[in-house]
C-alpha cells in the first residue's frame, strides 16, 4: 500500500492541505476529501478537495484524468471552502459538503465517478456562520447534510437536496431544520447516520451562560 510502508502522501499544490474524511467506493478504491490551499489562486485560500487511491494505496489516474492534476479534483467557491465529511452513492458518485466563503454560506458538491464535478451547491446565510460537517445519502438518491449555524447561538442544522442538487423544500422549513436544542444552549452536530427512515445525528450541546 502506498510506497510500500503502508503509508500515502500527496502535496496538492504547494500549500497545507488537509484530510477530514475517507469513503470507499463500491470497487474497493480509496475517495479522501478535505481543503487544498493554492490550487485555484484566490490569494491562498482553501478550496474543496477530492482524491482517490485505488485499492493498492496509488493515485487513481483516471480519476479527474483530463484535469491539472488526474487522481485529484478541487472546487472553487470563491473564498476560504473547507470540506468536512464524504458520501458515495449507489451510482458511484462522490458528495462532499462543508462550507465556503470562511462560513457564510453552507456548501455541498457532487463529483461524477469519473472525478468530474456533477453540481455543486451553497445557501448564503445571513448575519450567521455555518457549516455542514457530516453527509449521509438516503435510498431514492436524496443527500442530508448535518452541521451547525451560529447566529445568536450555535443551533443545529440539517439540509436536504435531491440527487440533482435541488432543496427539497418539504424538508423542515424551506428544505432546512434549524434547533437550538432549548433556550440558550449551544448546540452542534458533528456526526450523521441513517436508521431505517431516521436520521440519528451526534454532537454536543452546552449552557452559553
């Protein structure tokens, strides 16, 4: 695997660049996705990021094999993007969600399995922060995001998009759920699994007093 130390290293272009998650496709190979810094030139800001390793632990050349780098695969939102979790659905297409512009708007992308992007997705919110740290993709295609918007206080957050990255607007109000958990508590989500029809989330609330 990897070098044969059983480790694997890629530099995206320069700058820190950081992993927050790992899924495995279908076929066995490798998808890690996080924040690049300087591949797209926006004054060195972090930019969604994709990668995948075959199962042998090498970069998957035919992954994105017609970008600047094949095996490796950046979004630009226009600012600081970080992306926090990853999903693989049952076509092989790869979601990542986050957020961009350091926060203000929440953010998912989807990639074809090829490594090119299928859509991506962002909601502005305003006079808050925010950000979609986990994914989890229900049968029939829909994708559920899970994080956090801080505004007042922090209070948890879910989205729901349909396959082709449409909100599903008969999802909480508008397509978003938006919970502080209890009057003045700060509540986030950091985790997200499906239980049959449910949505069974994980985190942490506390006294903001």
């Amino acid at each position: 695997f990897g070098g044969g130390d059983g480790l694997f290293t890629q530099d995206f272009a320069g700058g820190n660049d950081e992993a927050h998650a790992v899924a495995i496709d279908a076929v066995g190979n490798i998808v890690v996705a996080g924040n690049a810094r300087n591949m797209t030139g926006n004054n060195g800001d972090f930019d969604f990021a994709v990668l995948r390793l075959t199962p042998a632990g090498a970069l998957d050349t035919t992954f994105n094999n017609s970008g600047a780098v094949p095996g490796m695969k950046v979004t630009d939102f226009g600012g600081a993007d970080l992306a926090r979790d990853v999903a693989i659905d049952g076509d092989g297409k790869i979601v990542l969600v986050g957020k961009a512009l350091g926060g203000s708007e929440l953010a998912i992308a989807k990639y074809n399995a090829s490594g090119t992007l299928n859509w991506s997705w962002t909601h502005a919110l305003t006079n808050a922060t925010g950000s979609l740290e986990a994914v989890a993709i229900q049968p029939g295609g829909m994708i559920v995001g899970a994080g956090t918007i801080s505004e007042v206080t922090d209070e948890v957050a879910l989205v729901r998009i349909n396959g082709s990255g449409v909100l599903d607007l008969g999802f909480g109000t508008s397509g978003i759920v938006r919970d502080d958990l209890g009057n003045g508590r700060a509540a986030r989500i950091e985790d997200l699994v499906l239980h049959g029809n449910n949505l069974v989330v994980a985190g942490s609330e506390a006294n903001n007093g």
